[in-house]
C-alpha cells in the first residue's frame, strides 16, 4: 500500500488474533492487516495448541461455549483439524478436599468434571502412576489443534473475502486527530482507517504508549516434546499439575509435549528462543515420576516463546472510554490467545458494529483494572487449576 491509501478497518498484528478478527470482519468491511514479520510468527507459532476454554471460564460458560461451538464447526476446513481430548488436572495430596469441593460445585453447575482416584485414573490411562498424587480432576470439553495452521486458515478466509494481508509491514503508530483514530503510520506511508485494532500482542502497550495506558508486560514460556520410550496412546489425555507449574499433551507422533515454567521478561527482544536447561532438567526429573516408560525418554524438540500477561491473567478486548474513538484493542491473552481466538473475533466485530456480542464483555473490559501500570507481579496460568 502507499501513502495516503484507505479501509475501514486497520488491523496490527498478523498472529492468531489479528488473523481471526480480520475474518470476523470480511467482508462486510474493507479490512488491511498489518503484520511486521510474516503471519503467525510470534507468539502464536510457539504456542502448544491446547484448548481448555470451558475449565479457565467456569464463571461464564457462554464465553466457552462460544469458542468451542466454533473450534468443531471449522474442524476439517482445510487443512485444520480440532482434536477432543479430556484433560487430567493432577491433585496433590494437601489440595484434596480443595479439589474435591471444586468438582462438587461446578458439577452441580452442569459442568462435566468428575474427581478420579488414583487408582481410577491408572485403570483408564496405564501410563499414569500416581503414587505421589491424591488423584486427578478430569475436565472434558477440551482438545488441542495446530497453532499455525488455525492461523493460517483464519487468513486465507479473510483474504478470499477480500482482506488485504501486508506482511513484513510494520506498523510505528496511530494517526490520531481530535481524539478519533484515523489511520497508522507504516514504513510505506500512511494509511488511513475508520477503526483501528491493535492486536499485535506484547508490543501494544509500547505501540499505543502515547495513546493509552494499559497493564500488559511481557512474560517468556518453555516448551519441551519428549520421546518416550513407548509412544503416547491416542486416548492419553492432556493435563497439568498446578504444584510443578507444567501442562502436557500428547503429540500426533506419539511424542510428549510438555510446557510451563513461565516467568515476567524484561528484555522480550533479546530473549532465548531455546528452552533453559534447567526446565529442560526439571521436566526430566518430574514427568517419570507421573508417567511410566519415561526414564530414558529423549528430547525430541524444544522452545521457548514471549506472551503478553495482564494481572489477572486474563486478556483485555476493549475499545476503551479514555481511548481514541475508533480504537480497539486486543492483547494480554497470557498464553489463551489461540483458544480465545474465536472469542475476540466475534467482541472485535460487535465494538466495531455496535451489535451485542454473544456473551458477557465485562471479563474483556479494561476498566476492571484500578491501576493500569506495568509494574505488576506476573502469575502463570499454570499456577492454577485453569488453562495454557
């Protein structure tokens, strides 16, 4: 594009969320997406895939249901393929009754979640051993997919539908005039716009410095697969273990992925890609201890990645009130972006048309937050009993 060119919507950042909001809004809108490297590159390539909606959102189902009903209506698009999987919330013994009141509440909510015991949980997946565990909370509604290739698909659509994809494009600010946005500055020039999204992840609140104020820092992630000795059965579930700070999968290849040990980065750019040996020692040591046939397991693969956190772990998809009109933003999704991705789209489209969403917005707003700084202490997901 070259200067002085036009569309109704500009939006910044070709990762997960930028790519299904641009698909939300074709072709009822003149959409440009801007992405400074090539699509689904950043945080989104290095993403693991999980789906766990339905237990990270248990105090609004709607908002789950939503991204689930869309995950299996666009199973087998393409080459996109969603895979259902249980998932094993591993409990610790001092957490027990913790653990066990939980599932007694949310199953009286209709939530399928059931409280295994150990021996339950070796009977129905033989690879587990739960000698040091007080059992496991079983979540169903859950699955893992591709990163890239939900990205990917989510591009193509919005580009058949007429959506302009400018790759390798930074973009280096708003155009702003009497409080409205009306475009963004590229190296190519100006471009202007009705509406803007920024959804380009950690660097929003960099990109939006002299516009907004919000509470988003960067955090880095690792990633390990494990080769097992035996491959990974079809049926074995995904899981976590809140104590250990990991999650795991398994891979289509019989491999294990297992992720976590997420930590606040101050410096995001110069951030190894590569995972650290001390988590790469620290899942060795601690998956034999759950899994059988994993002492001589090899090392298959292994990274590390930069996500955008907020202080509540949850994202913000906001257009907010002390914002330029015409702004919306989309980031902070603290490792949910690929599963949230269906969820964002549709709040994207309903702030830009001014049509309800199909679910509460107030989990999005940026308003729930008293204190905008960035100075904030960083908590991992996998803290909890919710998501990755």
């Amino acid at each position: 594009m070259s200067d002085g060119d036009q569309c109704d919507v500009a939006i910044v950042g070709g990762g997960v969320i930028g790519c299904a909001a641009a698909r939300a809004l074709t072709p009822a809108y003149d959409v440009t997406l801007f992405e400074r490297d090539a699509l689904a590159s950043g945080a989104t390539a290095r993403a693991a895939g999980e789906i766990t909606m339905t237990p990270s959102y248990t105090d609004v189902p709607s908002i789950a249901e939503h991204a689930m009903a869309f995950f299996r209506e666009y199973d087998g698009t393409t080459s996109f393929e969603f895979t259902e999987l249980d998932s094993l919330e591993l409990v610790p013994p001092s957490v027990k009754e913790t653990a066990r009141r939980r599932v007694d509440r949310l199953s009286s909510e209709g939530f399928d979640v059931s409280f295994l015991e150990p021996d339950d949980v070796e009977r129905q997946y033989p690879r587990f051993d739960l000698e040091s565990y007080a059992g496991a909370v079983r979540h169903v509604d859950t699955g893992f997919l591709d990163p890239y290739t939900l990205a990917t698909s989510l591009a193509a659509d919005a580009e058949a539908d007429g959506a302009r994809l400018q790759t390798r494009t930074p973009v280096d600010d708003l155009v702003v005039e009497d409080g409205q946005v009306v475009g963004v500055e590229t190296a190519t020039g100006t471009v202007y716009a009705d509406h803007v999204v920024v959804a380009a992840g950690w660097h929003t609140p960099t990109l939006l410095g002299d516009h907004l104020e919000l509470p988003v820092r960067p955090y880095r992630t690792q990633v390990v697969v494990l080769e097992p000795d035996e491959p990974m059965a079809e049926s074995f579930p995904m899981g976590w273990i809140p104590g250990e700070h990991i999650y795991f999968r398994p891979e289509s290849n019989g491999d294990l992925l297992v992720g976590g040990w997420s930590f606040a980065e101050d410096d995001p750019v110069g951030a190894s890609t590569d995972a650290d040996g001390e988590f790469v020692e620290h899942v060795a040591d601690l998956v034999p201890s759950f899994l059988r046939t994993f002492d001589e397991a090899g090392l298959s693969g292994d990274w590390a990645g930069i996500d955008a956190a907020t202080p509540d772990t949850k994202p913000i998809v906001d257009a907010p009130a002390n914002a330029p009109d015409g702004l919306v933003v989309a980031t902070g999704f603290h490792g949910r972006g690929v599963m949230t991705a269906p969820v964002a789209a549709a709040l994207v489209r309903a702030l830009i048309t001014g049509e309800d969403a199909p679910f509460p917005t107030r989990p999005f707003e940026l308003d729930r937050f008293d204190d905008r700084s960035r100075d904030f202490e960083f908590v991992s997901i996998s803290d909890g009993s919710d998501s990755h």
